[in-house]
C-alpha cells in the first residue's frame, strides 16, 4: 500500500463499526472495547455526540475500500496561552497489515494540518505508558514528553 492511496475524512456512522475494531485490535484495546456486532449502544452515543459537536472530528482512513486507519481530534479553547486553542489528538490506530507503512506519519501530518487551518497554537496527545514504540513514533514527529498526564477512572 502506498501512502497515495489512502483517503483520510471525516468517519461516517458506515465506518464506526471498522473504527471500533481498529481500536480493538491491540493488547490494550483487547480488554477496553467490545468489537461484536452490533456495536454496543454506548458507541452510537458517543458517535452521534461528536458528530453533532463541531470541536470534534473523527477520521477514517480508507485505502481501496478498507478502513486502515482512525483517529480523534478534539478541538480546545482555553484561556491559558493568552487564549490559545489546542488540538487534542486520541484514539490513533492503524491496521496492523498497513504499519511501517508511512500512513501513521500521514495520518499524524494531516491531523496537524487540520489543527493549524483551526487556528490551534498546540497539538497535544497522550500515549500509555507501556507503548514505547508508539512513544518513539511520537517523538520522531516533533512531539515532545513535556507534561506527566494523570487519568482517574469514575
């Protein structure tokens, strides 16, 4: 697969399905998301609350028919910064058949793009802390550890 085959737009309730078995389809996404059909309530919601919300974006990836790729993006205005609006980019997975393939480095350029034609002035992301590769990929990019994130689950 070449990185110019690939479509990157917004997800369509068509792809959510795929999107979840992306986000599936991983050690840690194994034991957090349920990919049987049909697709548990709870991700209807969430699809229809970020497709109503124009801070949110949620991307497929599409190469020759096939959903490759997702990710979020959560657009953040915030006061800090003298105001500076901020792209929050979650939920990154790529078909494991298309890795080291470039696509995440598109993906992750695209995401970028988007967040500058929104006027952000920062592209955050968080990434566990056992996926050192992901962490390395990150980097590679420009991306730096700068903060230590906390998550409290309720």
């Amino acid at each position: 697969m070449s990185r110019s085959d690939c479509i990157i737009r917004q997800a369509t309730r068509a792809d959510l399905r795929h999107v979840v078995a992306l986000l599936a389809d991983d050690a840690l996404g194994r034991t957090r998301e349920d990919g049987r059909w049909p697709l548990a309530q709870p991700y209807l919601d969430a699809f229809d609350a970020i497709e109503a919300d124009p801070n949110q974006l949620l991307a497929a990836v599409e190469s020759r028919g096939a959903i490759v790729g997702t990710l979020q993006l959560s657009f953040i205005p915030n006061i800090s910064r003298l105001g500076t609006w901020r792209c929050q980019i979650e939920g990154v997975r790529i078909a494991a058949q298309t890795r080291d393939s470039g696509l995440g480095r598109q993906m992750i350029e695209w995401a970028v793009a988007q967040a500058r034609a929104r006027g952000c002035g920062i592209v955050q992301l968080t990434c566990d802390a056992s996926r050192h590769d992901a962490q390395r990929f990150y980097r590679s990019l420009g991306f730096e550890g700068t903060h230590i994130g906390f998550k409290r689950a309720l």
